[in-house]
C-alpha cells in the first residue's frame, strides 16, 4: 500500500489528481464516494480541482436506510458542485452491484476509516467477500451520529453499504485517515493480518491501494 502524508487540504489535492488522471485515461469511469469518516477539505479539493466529471457515474458507499442524509453531504460538498453524468445510492431490495457492473465497475473508491477500523458502513464482523448489503449500525456508529439527527433516538438503526467484496472490486481504493483518533485504525489496518473485526484490514487483500494520511494518523506507524 503506498502511503501518502500531508495536510487534509494536501491529501485532497493528491486525490484530485489522481482522479484527474483517471477520467483523462477513461472520461465515462465510476466512482465510489464515502461522505462517512473522509474530511470535508478532501471533497472540497475535488470540488475545487476543476476535473470533469460530466460524463462519470458517482456511486454512494453507503446511506442510512430511510434517510439518505450521507447522499445529501455529498451532493452538497461534491456532486452539486462538480457535476456527474448519473448518480447513485443504494436502495433497499435493489441490486446495487449490478448497477455497479453495468457502469463498467468502480475506477476508484474513496473511503475513510473510522475508529474502530470500518469503513463505510462495514461494522467488525462483516465478511470479506460481502456485496451491498443491509447492516445494523452499532451502537457507537449511532451515537456518533446523533448529533445530526438531533438526538440517539432519531438515527436509524440500519444502514445500507458496499460491502466488502464490492469496495474489493474496484480497480483502485483510497483510504483516508485523519486525526489522532484513528491512529490506532490506521495501525491495525496497515500491519495486522486481514481480520473480520477490522475491516479495513480487508484492503491488504486488494493488489492497488493508496493511504492517505495525516501526520495524526500515521503516528502509531
């Protein structure tokens, strides 16, 4: 996995490019986003890069069901901003891989890593070869949220996301860490062994993945 360090504003811009190269190399490729744990600053880089992706597909990597609160960040920080040829979210009942493979599959994905080592909505236990699925939220996933939803009680209770076996689809995965927080994260995901109760350590499965890192982050490697 190569690692890249900087500022979220840098490691924003380092993206950028690369999804610059990629729409160059194919103009109609897809895309996965996560609005779940990536930087704000980092959709605001690639908002601000000046990429066109007018004839991309965007994919959501994953919405609370019954409220697509994680589509509407990333309307607001990314697609309303930077214009895409379709966008899509997953739907309950709805076979999401398949409107994935009927894209031509995922040129990049880009996920952040929470604290616990998920990513998207892949809680520990998830199993590595999963595809888009329902999963129930635990509990700290909820409390984290709650502020959004004014309050524990409101947040749902499950959520809809790639699961792993789609993200490990995908020709190129970018995983982004940012904070102290997530330094113990980034370390079991970079040097444990791949293990159902950290997700992301999935990703040392996958042959072309890209780390981007603040100086927080890395500070346990």
């Amino acid at each position: 996995m190569r690692q890249i360090i900087g500022s979220p504003a840098e490691l924003g811009r380092e993206i950028s490019e690369q999804l610059r190269k990629a729409v160059e190399k194919n103009p109609s490729a897809a895309f996965g986003f996560a609005a779940v744990d990536v930087p704000r600053e980092v959709y605001a880089a690639i908002a601000e890069s000046g990429v066109d992706f007018s004839g991309c597909a965007a994919f959501n990597a994953c919405d609370y069901v019954g409220e697509p609160k994680q589509l509407n960040v990333l309307k607001e920080e990314l697609f309303d901003k930077t214009p895409f040829a379709s966008v899509h979210t997953p739907v309950e009942g709805e076979d999401y891989d398949a409107e994935i493979r009927a894209a031509g599959g995922l040129e990049i994905v880009v996920l952040g890593v929470g604290e616990r080592g998920h990513v998207a909505f892949c809680e520990p236990g998830v199993d590595f070869g999963s595809s888009t699925y329902v999963s129930k939220l635990a509990e700290v996933t909820r409390k984290n949220a709650a502020e959004d939803f004014g309050g524990l009680e409101n947040v749902p209770t499950h959520g809809l996301t790639m699961g792993m076996g789609t993200i490990l689809n995908a020709k190129h995965v970018f995983l982004v860490a940012c904070g102290e927080d997530k330094a113990n994260a980034v370390l079991k995901t970079l040097t444990g062994r791949p293990e159902t109760f950290i997700p992301a350590s999935f990703l040392q499965l996958h042959i072309d993945v890209e780390v981007y890192l603040d100086e927080a982050a890395a500070s346990k490697l």
